[in-house]
C-alpha cells in the first residue's frame, strides 16, 4: 500500500500546484489591471500596425463609415502614435476595433450617445470596469488572429480532407473498443495513435495559422458568455447576440486558453493523438458560417466594451480634454486647442471659419499647430474627445498633405508626389461634401513663380467650395495675394545676441513681417557686408516688389 500513498500523494500535491499556480497567476493579472489603470499604455509586444491593418481591411467587409482617414492623412499626423497612447485595451478584439474606430467615423451623432453611456457607467463604477478588464486581460492579446477575417469571409478558411482527419480520429477508439474482444487490436490502437501524432505534427506546421485564428474565435466568445454575466448597459445586447455561439464552447477543448503549465502538455497530446483540433474546427466553421450575424455582433459588442474604457483611460491621463459639439455649420471654433504628441505642448485658440494661412519661420510652431487642429478634427469625431477646453465644429472629412516625400519606385520626384498628394484632397473637395484640408509648406517643390501662382490658384478655387482649407506657408507673397478671401495668422521667433533665437509658440493674427532670419545672421557673426546687404536687398524688395541685380 506504500507505492499507492506514494502515487495519490504525487497525484495529489500535482493537483494543489496546478490550481495554487493558476490562482497566482489570476492575482498576479488583477494586479496588473489595477495598477496599470489612469497610466499611459505601453505594450511593445503586441498591437503592430501590420496586424492592426490587416484586422482593419477584413473588417471592412461587415462595416460601414462615412469617412475614413487615408493613409497618407495617417501618416502625416503621427496618428498611429496618438493610437498608442490611446490604447489602453487588453485583447486584439479591443486594439483591432479602436484602430478601426479611428480611421474611420460617422457623421451622424447616434454612435456617440452608444459610447458614452459605456464611458460614463465605466467611471461611476471602477469595480465593474476592473472586471470587466481583468477578464479581457485572461483572453489575451493575438497579433494575426485573423478573428475579423474569419467573420468576413468563413468560407475561404475551409480545411481539407475533413473525412479522412476524422476517420484517424476515430481508428484509435474503435480499436481500443475491438481490443476489449479482441486483444490483437490493442496493438494496431497504439500504432494508430503514434501515426496520428506524427501525421498532426507535420500538418500542423501547414494550418497552424488557422488553428491559432480558431483558437482565439473560441476564447473570444468563451469571454463574452463572462462578461454577458456583468451587469453591463449593453448586457442585453450581448446575451442575445452570444446565445446562438454557446454550442461552438462544447468544442473548445481543443481550443483551450493555454495556462503555461504541465497539463497543457498533457491536453496537446490529447488533441493530436485524437485529431481534435482539426475535426473541431470544421464544425465550429460551419457554426460560424450559420451564424454569421451574431459572431459579428459579438465582436463588435465586445470590442466597443474596450474602446470605452481605453477612451475614459486616455481623458483621466492628458492634461486638458472635453467632449466637443457638433454643428450643422460654422466652422471650428476651439479654447486652448494643442497637440497630444508634445511635451508640455502651448494650447492656442482656434477660429477657423475661412480658409486660412499661417505663416512664420521654422521651428516656430505653425506646423505643429496645424497638425493640433488636424488631429483634434479627427478625435473628436472618433473618440469624440477633444485635447481642448472647448471644441466645436460640423462634422466632415479630414485630410492632410504634409510629410510629402519623392517615390524612386514608382518614378515620382518630390514636386510630382507633392501634387498627386494636393490632388487627392481636390478630389475629395469635388465631392460636395463637408471637408477640412490641411496643406503644410503647400507646393515647396518647385520654383518660387510657379509655386506662389499655382498655390496661389489652388486656395482661390477651394474658396467657393465647402470646405476648410488651412495652409502652412514660408511664402508672405500669398498672404497679399489672398487676403481678401483668407485669413493671416502667424508664429514669430525672438532673436537677441544674449539669448540667440527663442520661440513662444503663440498664436498671433496677420502675416508674418519679422526679419529675424536674417538678424540671427548677425548673432552668428556672419560677415557684416553679407548682413548689410541682406539688410538692403530685403528692404529695396519691399519698395519696390522686384528683386535688384547684384
């Protein structure tokens, strides 16, 4: 009897480790939860804006928005790094939809009221926020996971050969049972089985993607029948809408949450002595296949769980937010309006009802304000948040032709990419709809003619237009040219040889009249004939409009 104790006891202190582990682990995760609440997100592991995107295009299939930002717009306004610091979410259904909420947005104001019912019940009641989170944290993060591509489309994830994975599934069981009659049989069982394993692990290596997206569909609604428990304001929703998926959990054996401990083992050699995993997944496929509508909605419920409190997160961590409001003209009128990408960043008001030119020197804040103006356009159509004190505007579509750069492979120099960038935004004008176009140092690539008169030309044409137009431009001869159809601001610098060059960053209203560039010349200790005579040349040009020869 001493062998017997010996075994139970092993079997026994096994038992209690498993479970004292798994509940260590769940600690350890509701502790990370809570820490990590009211923080700037950081998780360098996950979340790659290849996957994200990918995520993003499949889920085009089964959703709609009004607008979306290109990529180009993307682009120029940093926006996948403002995504970042948004991104307090704790599974790939979370991070996959925020990211698609940002690239795209509705004009109508029915989804807001949706969200901030979730954001306000999130912030009056941090415990159930805290649940809520924890149990997307055990489902995990999943670059690739294919979740959306899989509800786009099912049909094109189809294994092959399901009948013949399901006839090795069977062969080992029904031999054991002949073996019972016949002990012959018990021998072919065994050989049965050690073909499966090797048969699985050689398949696996070529639908191991597959199984993975499988694995993650299945976790993903095991969460939702949790979460569907909490007393959620879409709690209804959820339940409905998760109900007709809960026959796709009698299979999820194969696709358990892996818990990084010896019975996971355990279960793999399950699975590929018995083919599980393959089998299953032609099942829950045909599910999924029946249930599409539901799957669809069980994702979006979910993920829209996620993006409510990363947005609630993201409003309790920057300096300064509000919800905007929306019009039905008018343009943007914002209160210390400023960049989420700046340290420390200088708000500056905004009252954008004309096309407008900002002008000023390098460095000293007019690009950067632009972008300011750009990205709040976005957020607060998205997120509906604003890095504001306040902010008003009618809703309509975004774009940027900003960080332009020359493309060797497809033969463009910077002058031709630069005017297919300002074209897509004249396209888009075209259409009628409402738009807010933002166009830094417009036209740079050629000479100084043909830049100031098609640039010119360009903002006269958007005039009659609706939309928006915003210009960054070194180019004062445009601000004489428009000035009756635009407004001038500008950014100054202040140059003193005690201090060198300093900037405010304040907005200030008119054209830019400093000649500070020149005068920084002098502090340098340029030659005194090259200051005198940029002095002169600058001055005579003034009088008389026309450039002197040397």
């Amino acid at each position: 009897m001493t062998w017997q104790i010996v075994i139970i006891s092993v079997i026994l202190v096994i038992v209690v480790a498993v479970i004292g582990f798994s509940i260590y682990d769940s600690w350890k995760l509701r502790r990370k939860v809570r820490n990590n609440w009211q923080k700037l997100p950081y998780e360098p592991r996950f979340d790659k804006e290849e996957s994200l995107q990918q995520a993003y295009q499949n889920a085009a299939a089964f959703t709609t928005k009004d607008s979306y930002v290109d990529d180009i717009t993307w682009y120029d306004l940093d926006l996948f790094e403002v995504f970042q610091q948004i991104n307090h979410t704790y599974s790939s259904i979370g991070s996959e939809q925020l990211y698609q909420r940002i690239r795209g947005f509705d004009f109508t104001s029915q989804e807001e009221g949706e969200l901030e019912a979730l954001i306000q019940y999130f912030d009056e009641n941090p415990q159930m926020r805290e649940d809520t989170e924890f149990i997307f944290a055990s489902l995990g993060k999943k670059d690739k996971n294919f979740v959306a591509s899989y509800l786009a489309d099912g049909k094109k994830q189809q294994l092959a050969n399901i009948k013949f994975h399901v006839l090795l599934g069977l062969l080992p069981i029904s031999c054991v049972i002949t073996g019972l009659f016949i002990p012959q049989f018990m021998l072919v069982a065994l050989a049965a089985l050690c073909f499966n394993l090797f048969y699985y692990m050689g398949k696996k290596q070529t639908v191991e993607r597959e199984l993975n997206s499988m694995a993650y569909l299945v976790q993903m609604i095991s969460a939702a029948k949790k979460i569907r428990k909490l007393p959620l304001p879409n709690q209804a929703a959820l339940t409905k809408a998760v109900k007709p998926l809960e026959s796709i959990l009698k299979f999820s054996f194969s696709f358990r949450v892996k818990t990084n401990t010896e019975m996971d083992m355990f279960f793999d050699y399950i699975n590929m002595m018995f083919m599980l995993p393959l089998i299953t997944y032609h099942f829950i496929l045909a599910r999924l296949e029946k249930e599409n509508a539901a799957a669809i909605q069980v994702w979006q419920l979910l993920g829209k769980l996620e993006v409510a409190y990363a947005i609630l997160n993201y409003r309790k961590i920057v300096p300064l937010n509000c919800r905007p409001t929306f019009t039905e003209t008018g343009g943007i009128i914002g209160e210390a309006v400023y960049h989420p990408l700046v340290d420390n960043a200088v708000a500056n008001p905004v009252a954008w009802q004309k096309n407008t030119l900002v002008t000023g020197s390098n460095a000293s804040g007019k690009s950067t304000y632009v972008k300011a103006i750009a990205i709040n356009a976005i957020l607060s159509q998205t997120i509906y948040t604003t890095l504001a004190e306040s902010f008003t505007m009618p809703a309509g579509h975004v774009l940027t032709s900003m960080a332009v750069e020359d493309n060797i492979f497809a033969g463009d120099s910077y002058f031709v990419a630069e005017i297919k960038s300002v074209k897509r935004v004249l396209q888009q004008v075209a259409s009628g709809e409402c738009c807010y176009c933002f166009i830094d140092e417009i036209l740079k690539g050629t000479n100084t003619i043909e830049r100031i008169s098609a640039s010119a030309s360009i903002v006269n044409w958007l005039k009659d237009k609706n939309v928006l137009a915003f210009v960054a431009t070194h180019d004062i001869e445009l601000t004489e040219i428009l000035k009756d159809s635009c407004d001038n601001l500008h950014f100054e610098e202040q140059v003193t040889e005690e201090e060198g060059i300093a900037f405010d960053y304040r907005l200030r209203k008119g054209p830019a009249v400093s000649r500070n560039a020149i005068q920084l010349l002098k502090i340098l200790d340029y030659p005194q004939a090259i200051v005198d005579e940029a002095f002169a040349e600058a001055e005579s040009f003034d009088a008389q409009r026309q450039w002197r020869q040397l």
